[in-house]
C-alpha cells in the first residue's frame, strides 16, 4: 500500500502514466515476439520430393516455391518440427512455414554421407 501512497507524485499527469504504460507494454512485446521465433525465415511451396536420411534422423525436403528464393532443400525432423494442419509432409503437398539455418542429412554409405540441406531445418510448418 505503500507503493500506491507515492504513486501519485511520480505520475503527476496522465501523460506520464500513459508513457510509462507504453514502454513497458513495448519491452513485453518485444519480449514475447523473440520467444516465438518471430525473427526465424518464412518459407513456403510445393513438396517436390523426400528423402529418409537414413543414416541420422529426418527427411530432406525439396521444396518450390514462389518467390523463388523459398525454393531449396530444408531438413524436416519429426517430433522436433512442430506440425500444424493435416501434418501429411509428402511430395506434392503445399506447405508453409518457418525455419533456422543449418541441419545434416546423412544417407546410409562406406561411411555415411551427407546430402545438401541448401535453406535450413524446419521449425513450424502448416500443410494442406
């Protein structure tokens, strides 16, 4: 109760209390919009092939899509990529989604070998 006392000096005016509010609705925002990837990548188009990777965990994705800097490979990890929609991630579905740089690919070899993921390893992603 004692906070509320000195209330009223600090805020003499409803123009700093309008203020005030605003900064800290602007720091929660900014705060909340960094911890649900609003900085990742969109991607998006159709799934034009899959393959297993046999050797580690995953499938690389070969996507086309418009514009034509969506179109690449990106590394599809079940249970690590969040699905949204009917979750079906075969050739000749649209998807749309969200991803981060980096990912490996490895197929079954004399050793194993790796296949290029060109975009990035999926993080959300929405089919139809």
């Amino acid at each position: 109760m004692v906070y509320l006392k000195y209330m009223k000096y600090f805020f003499r005016d409803k123009k700093d209390l309008f203020f005030s509010l605003l900064i800290v609705f602007g720091f929660f925002i900014s705060t909340v919009s960094v911890a649900y990837g609003a900085s990742l990548p969109w991607f998006g188009g159709r799934i034009v092939s899959n393959i297993d990777c046999s050797c580690s965990f995953g499938q690389q994705i070969t996507i086309t899509g418009y514009p034509a800097t969506f179109s690449g490979t990106y590394l599809y990890v079940p249970g690590e990529t969040q699905v949204k929609g009917k979750g079906n991630v075969i050739s000749g579905k649209f998807i749309l989604g969200k991803y981060s740089s980096g990912g490996e690919c490895l197929l079954i070899g004399e050793p194993c070998y790796s296949i290029p993921i060109t975009k990035g390893t999926m993080s959300v992603i929405g089919t139809n």
